[in-house]
C-alpha cells in the first residue's frame, strides 16, 4: 500500500476497504476500515488496527510510505524498531519500505530520538 504523507499540518484520513465487485459493503456492511493520522508537532503517523473483514481482506500488509518535507533524517522508528528512510535529492522526501504485518494491530512511525 502506498501512503503520501505532506508534512506542515496535523491531519487523519480513513481508508476504507470492500472487496471491490459486490454490493456487500453497503447491504452487509461489509468493508475494512483503517485509521491514518499524522501528528505534525510529533512528526509521528499512526496507522490503527483494521476493523470489520470482508471477503478476501488481507490479513497482512506491506505499507510504503513517503513523507513529503521530511527533512534530513533518515532514522525511523516503527513500533519501537529502528528503520531507514530513503531520502530523495533534495533531502525533503523520505521513503520508508515496512514489512508485511498484521492488519490487527496499530503502527506507529515516528523519527528516532
């Protein structure tokens, strides 16, 4: 999954998943839904815990994410593990590759201290 992060201001979105051929999500309520927030005082994201199934959910994902004016840090820690970023050129763009996880459980990324 890719994720897009412009960094200056606090923000959540909620992504929402159904299985994409049947009207399920709306007649069953059949849909996943993830929260996303990133907390620009913190410099921190968190991606929560999946709720709801439907079929063919995942049960793991593998999220890329690219903070947009990241700065010049490459060090990251997910979930109280260190991971490096990728920077672009300019310094202002850090792609971080995670590993495949479950979706039951919240991710929190946030520069290493």
């Amino acid at each position: 999954m890719l994720l897009d992060i412009y960094t200056g201001a606090s923000g959540s979105a909620l992504l929402q998943e159904d299985d994409d051929v049947s009207e399920a999500y709306r007649k069953q309520g059949r849909l996943m839904t993830t929260a996303i927030r990133w907390d620009d005082a913190h410099r921190s994201l968190s991606i929560g815990a999946a709720h709801g199934s439907y079929r063919g959910a995942p049960s793991q994902r593998s999220w890329r994410l690219t903070l947009h004016g990241a700065g010049a840090g490459t060090c990251y820690s997910v979930n109280g593990k260190r991971f490096s970023a990728t920077l672009d050129s300019s310094g202002q763009r850090a792609t971080l590759q995670l590993p495949p996880a479950s979706l039951r459980g919240a991710t929190r990324i946030a520069p290493c201290r």
